[in-house]
C-alpha cells in the first residue's frame, strides 16, 4: 500500500471558521509533510514532522496549526483564516530511516476556498 | 542552497511526438532526483527517480538519466499520448532536514 489518504477532498469555509484537514498514511513512513499549491506553482513547503516531533516550520502564519497525534496521521488545524490562503493542500510522506530518505509519496490534496 | 531549474513556459505537441523536458540542479551534496507528475485536479504522483550518478530512472516510457557532469535530469519519452497531458515537477532532495527542492513545473498539453 503506497497511498496517503487525506480528507476532505473539498472544503470550503468562512473567514471566522475552525476547521481540519486530516492525513494517513500506512507505509511506516517516519516523516510527513504539509504542503501548499496554488495554481500553476510548484508546491510549497509549510510543516515537516519527523518521528512525530516539528522538525520545520516555514514561517507560517499562527492560522495554521499542525498536529501529528502519532506516526500514522498529520492534522492541519485552520482558524481565521484569509482569502489568500484558498489552495490546494498536500500531505506526503517518506522513509525516514536513521537520517536516511526515501521519496516523497503525496496524497490527492484538499481543495480549500476561503470565503 | 539547492535548488532546481526547469525551462520556461508550456510545451505543446502532436500525439506520437518526442517529449524533452530540460531540468538542471544546483546541490552541495549528493542528493536523490526525481520526476513528479501532477494530473488535473490531483495530487503529485512519482513519475521515477534516480539516487546516484548515471542512474537511469524510467516508467511508463519516460526516461530521465542522473548526470553530475551537466548537473541535469532531463526527462524524455518517445512517443506521447493524449493522456500524458499534465503538469510535469523536477525535484531533488533531501536537503536540509528532508526538504524537497522543487522546478518551477511544465505544463505538457498533448495534441491528437
């Protein structure tokens, strides 16, 4: 099984809304990843977390707020957010093996639109 | 830093044509390279890799080659199909702490 799963597909939400965007992943993959795109752009790198601890942080706004509750799944927390911030999300993972790496595996992402 | 380049600009071809896409990196160490391929609407699925000098990665008839001496990782495909028609990303990687660096992408729109 070579697949990141991550829900929902498609949300949209208002500027004064809470809400999560969920990742799984169930190859044993050490490290995972949030991404974000916008269209046409390569992606972005927002959050890493390696062996369930914050190994970066790009600078993102206080908005965006990860979670790893273990080695399996990622959450991406969103609260107040803008406009600007409507893109697709992406989650990977990869191998991350005694400082080793492997390639990333990306799931099908979370369309958002903040209105 | 590491980074990576991809030519500017959209490709557009007949079906059956030859597919080249240009990628060149700039790296302080000995990373992996990789093709990923992004369908509309979809995320990014891995298209091949190479992991060290003068590797040949290959799949679905794309072939890409790991060449230190021109610091490239061109990707090729003989003969394309309507259905190639999408976004094509260079990435090299790790590099600091397991980032990814990512080419800026080519649009390939395929032609019957």
């Amino acid at each position: 099984d070579t697949e990141v799963t991550q829900t929902p597909k498609h949300l949209v939400m208002g500027m004064t809304n809470k809400k999560s965007l969920k990742c799984e992943q169930h190859m044993g993959h050490r490290a995972m990843y949030w991404y974000k795109q916008k269209a046409k752009k390569p992606p972005e790198l927002m959050f890493v977390y390696s062996y369930e601890k914050l190994s970066i942080n790009e600078s993102v706004p206080s908005r965006f707020s990860p979670e790893c509750p273990n080695s399996s799944l990622l959450n991406l927390h969103l609260h107040a957010l803008q406009p600007e911030d409507s893109a697709l999300y992406l989650c990977a993972s990869s191998q991350d093996r005694d400082g080793g790496y492997t390639e990333a595996f990306f799931g099908q992402g979370t369309r958002l639109t903040v209105v | 830093g590491d980074s990576v380049t991809q030519m500017e600009g959209p490709v557009t071809l007949s079906e059956e044509a030859f597919l080249t896409i240009n990628c060149t990196y700039t790296a302080t160490g000995y990373p992996s390279l990789f093709w990923y391929v992004q369908y509309p609407g979809e995320g990014l699925q891995l298209l091949l890799k190479a992991t060290k000098a003068d590797d040949k990665g290959s799949n679905k008839g794309f072939e890409a080659t790991y060449r230190k001496e021109t610091t490239s990782f061109h990707l090729e495909k003989g003969s394309v199909q309507v259905s190639d028609s999408a976004v094509y990303f260079c990435a090299l990687g790790p590099y600091g702490n397991n980032r990814l660096a990512f080419g800026k992408g080519n649009q390939v729109v395929v032609i019957p």
